[in-house]
C-alpha cells in the first residue's frame, strides 16, 4: 500500500457507525398484540332518544371483573383498557326495563 494512502476499513467505520445509529434511532412499528380492548356504545329509548345517566355495567364472566359507568348527556358509554375475555353487559335507567346482554363479544376480538 503506498505511503498516505488510507486503508478503506479506516473511513468506512465510521459510516458504519453512522448508519447503525440511524437505523437504531428510526421509529419501531409496534409488532405486539393488543391486550387490552374497550366496550363503546349508546343507551337509547324505542323512539330513538338518548337516556342521559343511564348505569351500565359490564362483567368478565372468567374472572368476575366489573365495571360501571353512568352514560353522558348524550346516553354515550365507554368502558377503555378492558383485558380480554367474555364480558356480559346490563343497562338500566330509571323508569326502564333492565337490559342484559349475557354473551358481548371479548375486547380482543371486537
């Protein structure tokens, strides 16, 4: 090799380096499953009118977990980051037949 020439594995180190940490620094796309899910929905009466305040309770049917919400003003419901499973659902308002709904689909599958 003649005198001040340099070796290519002396600069190509560094650019290497470079690109190994830019590829280390790039944004992941998440590659795990979801393991929590959630429940949404609206409380209405037969004519279609929202029922503002409405309970609404879910229950897994594996581990007995329940939740409860009253439903907002425009009788919307959400019940977020619900762990997989079966889950059973009641609605009641005041005035109103109580609803269940013994088979609602798992989160995870929804």
């Amino acid at each position: 090799m003649a005198a001040g020439t340099r070796r290519p594995s002396s600069w190509l180190r560094p650019l290497w380096l470079g690109v190994a940490l830019a590829i280390c620094l790039m944004p992941q796309n998440a590659a795990a499953q979801v393991l929590y899910g959630s429940v949404i929905g609206d409380i209405k009466d037969a004519t279609g009118a929202a029922l503002p305040g409405a309970t609404v309770v879910v229950t897994n049917r594996g581990t007995g977990l329940t939740r409860q919400v009253a439903a907002d003003a425009e009788g919307h419901y959400n019940f977020a980051d619900l762990p997989g499973g079966i889950y059973s659902l009641k609605a009641s308002a005041p005035s109103f037949r109580t609803l269940n709904r013994p088979k609602s689909r798992s989160p995870s599958t929804a």
